[in-house]
C-alpha cells in the first residue's frame, strides 16, 4: 500500500470521526431544547385567560364524541365534538380554593368551610358537527351581540351554509346567534358546510370566513382558533364522492296508451284524496309530519297544476319524482309511490312507465328497489342516513 493510500485512509476516518462527534453534539442540544420546551404543557390560547394562567394540574384535553345517529336525535339533531372550556372562564364565586379557608380554628369552621371547593362548571359543548362542518371558535369574555354584526352579514355572502352559535353568559345551552339581541356571549362558534348539492367548499371560502372572523377578532380584542383548512378540504372532497354516488332522484310516469291524454281532473281528485298539498309552483307533495317531501307529482305539460282543475282537462301525462337521500324510511315510501302511480294508471286508463317510457314490471320495480336498499345501505354506513338533519343539510 502505498504513502497516498494510507494518507486517504486516515484522511477519510478524522473526517468520519468528526462528522460523527458533531451530530452526536447536536443531538444532545436538540434533546435538550425539546426536554426544555415540553417541561411545561400549553394551554389552549383560545380558552386562556391572560390574568389567570393555568397551573399544570388544570390542563384540560379536548374530547371527541362518537357521533351517534338514531331514531331520537338530540336538540339540534347533530352529532359534535364535545371540548372542555377554560376552568378560567368560570366566574370568582364558581368555589374557594381550601387552601383559602382559615385553619387558626380548625373547630370553628364550619362544615360548609370544611367541604372542598366545588369545580367550576364546564360550558356545554357547542352542537357542532365533525363530519359535514368546518369550525372556528372564538373566547368573547361576555362581549355584546352586536359585536359580531358586521362579520355575521358578511360571511352569509360565501357561498356555503355558515351558522353562529353563542353560549350566553351565565348559561349552559347554546342557541343562535342573533346580532340584534340583548345578549352576552362568553364563547361563540362559527362553522361552515363543507358541501352540498353545489358540491365541495372552496379553500378560497374557508379562507375568507377565517380572515372575516380574524378582522373582527383584532378589532374588538377576541380570541379566534379555526380548524385545520387543509383536513377540512380533504373531508369536503370526500364528502362531495360519496354524495354523488348517492344523490338519485326517481322518476315514475303516467302516461296515455296509444295517442290519447290522461284526465287531469281525475288525477287533481285522486292527489287530494290521498292527503297531497298544491305548492305555489303547481306541484303537489306528499309531506311527512315535518313538512318535508316524501314524493311529489307534477304535469308533464308546461302548464302546472291549479287549484280547481277544468272538467275534462288533459295532459300527456304526470310524473311522480322521488328525491331518494332526503326520505326517511325510503322503501317504504317508494311502495307506496309506486301503489299511487298504479293507482292513477288505473283511474285514467293509462300506463306506468320508465323515464324510457318502457312499461314497469313487477321486475323492474323489484330492480329499482333493491338499487334503492344498496343506497340505503351506503348512506347508513357513512354516517348520514336517509332523512336526517344531516342529509338534508348535504342535500340543499
């Protein structure tokens, strides 16, 4: 081996053994920045109050909730994130510190100055709904309701359902924020939907509800934390797949056999009979005890339906529309579109088709039923099913 190689050699291990001792310095300065910054937990800026930090025992953790979707849902019919407020948001009188009561005389205290201090009460937690909804949360310190006037008007302008929910000082229950009343807020949530039949948010809305409520934050001294943007847009785009799998609208026709017309004065009759409403836009519907559509009826002709149809007036034909992720129990339903449907065939001497005016079996009716439970079936394992307040919100 030659001088050169032997002088490489060494060259090359000093520089190993360098490269070796440094990252090994730089670790322990690392370990030790990292020990010194986690020594002491954070609390959560947006509940914190400034005068009153939290010690180390009071730090409270966020909790998330399962939601659960049943028959009886809860007051506002959504599931949420339950989240613990600031023990600091308490008033003074919430309890006494047992470190505060006078001991000189333990004998002459009383049982109620014996008995520790009860915790102060946790704010319930705002009805907000993880799956379909973006959320900002803003620490108000009992700020009046007009404070929030302006951003309230501006973020109706974005394009996506937004609501304002406030927990008014003193109080336990959220409720609506309304600007223009009397109240006093300690916390307030704004959340905005994440999509809807006009499809998925916009990262340009999310951003603009958060610089909306960050200017009103600064002007009037609030304490603002919004979600993740970028975990919201990946729900939204998820959100938007599934409901378009699932949003199906059915469509059963009555039409004349050959080239004659169906009596529309029959068919007015039979549509009343069976408890349908006439809306102003000439449709009859078939509505649930909440007022919501189960199926609806309208003319084939441009001409919709009037109140007193004419003896004698005719149509090509009616459709009877079903709107299959905005109706509870829809099997049952649609049977009971399709019994109408023949029903009206029946009275009118006409035919109940497909949108390809081919005549419906009991085949093809057991086809588009088993289509409907697959759906069903889908919309239930997604957490949204058929009906609720949550499907009717993501189909607006």
């Amino acid at each position: 081996m030659s001088d050169l190689q032997i002088g490489l050699l060494i060259v090359g291990g000093a520089v190993v053994a360098a490269v070796l001792i440094f990252n090994w310095i730089q670790e322990r300065r690392f370990r030790k920045q990292a020990d010194a910054a986690f020594q002491m937990p954070v609390a959560d800026a947006l509940m914190q109050d400034d005068a009153r930090p939290r010690a180390m025992h009071e730090r409270v953790e966020p909790a998330l909730r399962e939601p659960v979707l049943g028959d009886d849902e809860n007051e506002t019919g959504e599931p949420h994130v339950r989240f613990d407020a600031d023990a600091s948001l308490a008033g003074d009188d919430a309890g006494v510190p047992v470190d505060a009561v006078p001991t000189s005389n333990p004998a002459a205290a009383t049982p109620s100055e014996r008995r520790p201090a009860s915790p102060p009460s946790v704010a319930a937690p705002a009805p907000y709904d993880e799956l379909i909804e973006y959320r900002a949360r803003i620490g108000c310190d009992g700020v009046m309701a007009n404070v929030f006037a302006d951003a309230f008007n501006q973020t109706r302008t974005l394009g996506k359902a937004i609501r304002w929910l406030g927990l008014p000082v003193g109080a336990a229950a959220w409720e609506d924020v309304q600007p223009w009343r009397d109240a006093r807020y300690q916390q307030v949530t704004v959340t905005m939907q994440l999509a809807d039949r006009n499809g998925a948010v916009q990262e340009e809305q999310l951003a603009a509800l958060c610089d909306v409520l960050q200017a009103m934050a600064q002007a009037h001294g609030l304490r603002l934390a919004c979600d993740d943007m970028v975990d919201a847009l990946e729900r939204a785009q998820a959100i938007d797949r599934f409901c378009v799998d699932v949003d199906v609208l059915i469509g059963l026709n009555v039409v004349a056999r050959g080239e004659g017309a169906v009596n529309l004065t029959r068919i007015v009759r039979e549509a009343e009979s069976c408890g349908m409403v006439l809306g102003g836009d000439g449709v009859f519907q078939l509505l649930d005890s909440r007022g919501e559509p189960l199926y609806a009826l309208c003319n084939h002709d441009a001409e919709p339906f009037a109140v007193e149809a004419m003896e004698g007036q005719s149509s090509q034909g009616v459709t009877l529309q079903f709107d299959v992720p905005r109706v509870p129990d829809g099997l049952k339903v649609f049977d009971g579109m399709v019994a109408f449907g023949r029903k009206l065939a029946n009275e009118t001497g006409g035919i109940l088709v497909d949108d390809n005016l081919r005549p419906l079996t009991d085949t093809g009716i057991e086809k588009i039923r088993n289509q409907l439970m697959h759906i069903y079936e889908r919309m239930e394992a997604r957490g949204v099913p058929s009906g609720s307040r949550r499907s009717l919100r993501l189909f607006s």
